[in-house]
C-alpha cells in the first residue's frame, strides 16, 4: 500500500488536549447559569474542534451528539455566535448547505498559541448515519 493511501485510509491524528483562557472560564460560568444548552454545545464543539478551532458538522449531527432537539442546538448556536464564542462560517447554500464553527481564540484553541496569528482554515468533518440515510460505509 502506497503511503499517500495509508495517509488517506488512516482517521486523523487529534491531540486530547485544548487550552483556554482563564478570563473564558469566568464568563463561561455565567453561561452556564444563564445558558446552560449553550454552555454544553460549546464544550461539545470544542471537544471536537481541530487544531485549527474549527469543526463541520450538521446541526443534526450536534442535536444528537447532545441530546437536544435541533431547534434547541439553533438556538444555542445564536447565543454563541451573537456572544462571540464562536463564529460559524457557511457552506454551500443556505438551504443545504452546512456550517463550520470556529471557536474564538480567545476561549480556547489546541495549537500552539503562536499559531494563532496565521488564518489558515481547516477543520474536522463531523457526520452522522442520520444525515446519511445511505450510511457511512461505501461501497462494499
């Protein structure tokens, strides 16, 4: 097997670390009191980011990943953006298409901080067999 196929049949290497400012944690307690879904989505999509504070992943996908309905997740995810925790960047169409959350760098990143002065962007694919009726296997 060539190396280039290796590289690609192999799932991506993530750090189990990410750091974040102690002035976040201060404001993200009050988040938790007055926004509990929010605060938990957060958490969720950092634990899921790239190195680079982004993730991909349907808000169907999130609504599972965290118990919640998807009107709930939509809501959450208004809290944050509008509160400057995250910023989401669209995909494709409104109708369709999907969103990439981009945690501020300010709360949390898992890159060295020094990195964070370049907008390189990339990020994790998160998908659920739910958004894929089809399934996630391929082909046999």
């Amino acid at each position: 097997m060539s190396d280039t196929k290796t590289k690609l049949t192999q799932p991506q290497v993530r750090g189990s670390w990410v750091q974040t400012e102690r002035k976040a944690h201060e404001k993200w307690a009050s988040l938790i009191s007055r926004k509990p879904r929010a605060a938990a989505l957060l958490h969720l999509i950092i634990a899921n980011m790239n190195s680079r504070g982004a993730l991909i992943a349907s808000q169907t996908t999130l609504a599972e990943l965290s118990g919640t309905s998807v009107s709930t997740v939509k809501r959450s995810v208004k809290v944050l953006v509008d509160e400057q925790w995250v910023q989401t960047i669209r995909i494709g169409s409104e109708r369709g298409g999907a969103l990439a959350y981009v945690v501020n760098r300010r709360v949390a990143w898992a890159d060295k901080r020094k990195n964070s002065q370049y907008a390189l962007f990339d990020a994790r694919v998160l998908v659920s067999e739910r958004d894929n009726p089809q399934g996630l296997e391929g082909p046999d």
